[in-house]
C-alpha cells in the first residue's frame, strides 16, 4: 500500500491538494516502471502521523520518507519519521530523499 496522508499547514491552504496531485503522478510513474509491482493507493486527510501509525497496524514493514529539514543534511528525521520509528507495530524503514530533490 502507497499512503499519503494529507494535512494542509497553517497559513498554506491548498497545500494538501497539491500534495494529492504529486502523489498521484509521483505512483504512476513508479507503477509504469515497475509494472509487476501491484500498489494500493490510499489518501488519508489528516495528520501524516496518525495516518501512518494506523497503517502499521497491518503492515509487516513501514516505509517513510524524511525530507531532514534539520541542521545536519541527511542525519536528521523529521517528527513523522521519528513518531514512526519509536511508536510503530512493525520494522521502520527510513528513506531519505537524494540531496538533489531536497
């Protein structure tokens, strides 16, 4: 399952519907070059932490990926990834973006 959790910041309105349309070209293009691979897409509107820890519930491994907007590039998780990693029913795999898409 793809999940993308959808939670508009303040002062960015919008922003979740954007997010949705990435989402959605971002799946097709990976399903087009990995056609063996059969994804579900789910869109959950509300905060990406709850969204996730409620998918690990039936996972048997949680992928997230952390932009690291901290001090340190490619060291830091975010607060989602990090909720996921501590709290999460299952193993936690933590995907950092390449320096170039940052």
């Amino acid at each position: 399952m793809a999940l993308c959790a959808l939670a508009d910041a303040p002062g960015v309105l919008g922003g979740a519907h954007a997010m949705e349309e990435r989402f959605s070209q971002l799946m097709t293009s990976e399903e087009k070059e990995h056609p063996e691979v059969t994804v579900i897409r789910q869109i959950a509107v509300g905060a990406p932490r709850s969204a996730l820890l409620a998918a690990a519930t039936e996972a048997q491994m949680l992928i997230v990926g952390c932009r690291g907007r901290g001090g340190i590039e490619g060291l830091s998780l975010g607060s989602v990834a990090q909720a996921v990693l501590h709290h999460a029913p299952c193993p936690v795999g933590i995907v950092h973006p390449p320096p170039c898409q940052r």
